[in-house]
C-alpha cells in the first residue's frame, strides 16, 4: 500500500515538473517567420539573434545573399526574416523583345527552359546552350514563327478621261467620283528573329468592286511632229506666209539674229507685234523653232524660215504655212532638233 502512494506521488511530481517546462518554455520562445524565395515558412525559437536561427534551422547563406534585419539583431516575437538569394542578373532577347531578369538557372540552356521558350531546328541561339550562366550575361533567341493573317486592302479605283468639245483645252469635269473597292486576303507570313521572311497570298477575294472615276476633259490642242512622231500641245494656231532665207557669205549680217542667238535651222523671223522674240513654235513641214529674228520684210501675217543653202531657200518660195505657238514654252529647239 505504501509503495503504490509513493508510485502516485512520483507520477504526480514528474508532471509537474513537466507542465513547468513547457511553461517556461512558452514563456520564453518567440514566433519567427522566414521568408527565402518568397516562401514563408514560421518558427518557434529560443534562439537570441538572427543568425543563430538561421544556423539552427541549417540555413546557409551564400556571399551576396541579403538577410534583412542584419544577422546581429536580436530576435523579438513576431519577427519577419527575409532571406533574398542573389541570382545573375541576364538581358534576354527573343526575336527582339528584350527582358531583364534574374535566374537560378546554371547554363544558357536551363535558361531557355526556365522561361518556356519554344526553340527547334531553325533556331539560333547566342551563346550556346551549354554556357555557363554568369552575372550580365545577354542571351539572344531568334526562333522561326509561320502565321495566316487575314488582311484587308483597299482596290484603288481607276481613272476614265473622256475628251470633249464641251470644254475649254485642258479643262476637267467630274463626271462620277472613283470608289476605292475592298479586297480580303489570306497571307502567310515568315518571320525569323521577330523580322518578316516571306509573305505568300494563300487567297485573294474582293469584298467591294471599286467604282471608276469618269472624268470630261475638254480636248487638247495637239500637233503631231511629222519628221519625229512627237507630239506637242499648243495654245494658238496662226495661218502665216512663209518664205525661207539662209545665210549669204561675205554678208556682215551673217549669223547673226534680232534676238542675238546664231542662226541654225529652227530659226525663224517674225514680226515681233504679232509673234513675240523667243516663243517657241512648231511650223508645219518645218517643225520646231523659235522666233529668234526679225527683218524688213517681215510684217504682219510673215514668217521667214532659216535654211542650210540657197539652194533650199530659193525652191521653198512663197506658202501659206500653220504655225503653232505651243504651251511648253522652256523646249530647247537645237537640242530637240538633232532628233530630225
């Protein structure tokens, strides 16, 4: 009987002293919470500084990486740790879209796969797979995409010019306005390295016709050269006498004009009151010339056309020409002329 109270009285002290040690070790711990990597994991401790947690709990730290309260303070209840691991920071360009990041990958390989991009065989990637991730490192990816895009284009409208005698030369009327039509096309699009290859038009349909543009036009005044089959557009039509006159040898007149140029074929007298010095004309059977000359004889309704001989002058006699004053007034007639 007594050996079973001195049993009792044991049991009861061992809990005793039991319940005062959790007591006074939940009197004296404090909850700490550590966050590595973004996680957060929560401890009790009767550690006194960070550090020492960190030991306990075989946390190692590496030599850039970042504790945040220092390693030296004092643990309080409540408390956050953060643990920030230092990771190389890379420039990553894929088809020219270029992101800085940090990484915990060890080779340029690891990398790629680490951010889920989709290389194959027509990939080029810069520096190999196998290089060794480094801080500052620049990684280029350029991959091989192959889309359909469906695109719409305006059709330009087309332009009808009608000649009418309704109409002063040269001036316009708008008849119908031009629509721009509408075309869908189905394009298969190449890029490499984000840049376009190739654009290849699978189908082509046209949603709207456009509509053309029918434009009045009132008929131009136009002569056609019959020595060269140019034509020229000119603003006044003359009926003058024409006679032809060269140069006379020993004649101190010789070569030389009214309006100071050298005689040539192609130089024409006139009589300044009816065709102005230095208007460009086209003389029928003659062709293009400039009123360059005047003389005596030549009045009025005259017109004097320079030939090579005398030969040519005397059988040209005297006939009524159409001479044609043209719009193109800058021409240079002996330039223009070397085509005869």
């Amino acid at each position: 009987m007594k050996n079973r109270s001195r049993i009792a009285l044991l049991i009861v002290a061992l809990f005793m002293l039991g319940t005062g040690t959790i007591t006074a070790y939940q009197s004296l711990s404090k909850t700490v919470a550590i966050v590595e990597d973004g996680k957060v994991t929560q401890y009790e401790t009767l550690n006194n500084t960070v550090e020492d947690i960190l030991k306990a709990q075989e946390i190692v730290l590496g030599e850039k990486d970042v504790v945040e309260p220092s390693l030296d303070t004092t643990i309080e209840d409540g408390m956050k740790i953060v643990v920030e691991r230092w990771r190389p920071t890379v420039n990553v360009d894929v088809n020219g879209t270029t992101s800085t990041l940090k990484t915990t990958a060890l080779t340029v390989g690891e990398l790629i796969e680490d951010r889920h991009i989709k290389i194959d065989e027509h990939s080029t990637i810069t520096p190999a797979l196998d290089t060794p991730v480094e801080d500052g490192l620049n990684v280029e990816v350029k991959t091989r995409e192959v889309s359909i895009e469906i695109v719409q284009e305006e059709i330009p409208f087309e332009v009808k010019v009608e000649e009418t005698a309704n109409l002063a030369p040269g001036e316009q009327k708008v008849i119908t306005e031009g629509v721009n039509g509408l075309a869908e096309k189905t394009v298969e699009i190449v890029r490499f390295g984000g840049e376009v290859q190739s654009e290849t038009i699978k189908q082509e349909i046209t949603l709207t016709e456009p509509q053309t543009k029918v434009v009045k036009e009132g008929k131009k005044n136009v002569i056609k050269d019959s020595a060269t089959g140019k034509t020229y557009e000119y603003t006044k039509a003359l009926t003058l006498e024409a006679t032809a006159y060269t140069d006379i040898d020993g004649d101190k007149w010789a070569g030389i004009t009214a309006s100071g140029r050298p005689t040539f074929v192609g130089m024409v007298a006139v009589d300044p009151k009816v065709i102005p010095l230095g208007t460009i004309l086209y003389v029928e059977d003659y062709g293009i010339a400039i009123a360059g000359d005047t003389g005596g004889a030549i009045k009025g309704h005259d017109i004097d056309l320079f030939m090579n001989t005398r030969s040519e002058a005397r059988s040209f006699g005297r006939r009524d020409k159409q001479v044609y004053v043209l719009k193109d007034q800058n021409i240079d007639v002996q330039a223009e002329r070397k085509n005869y």
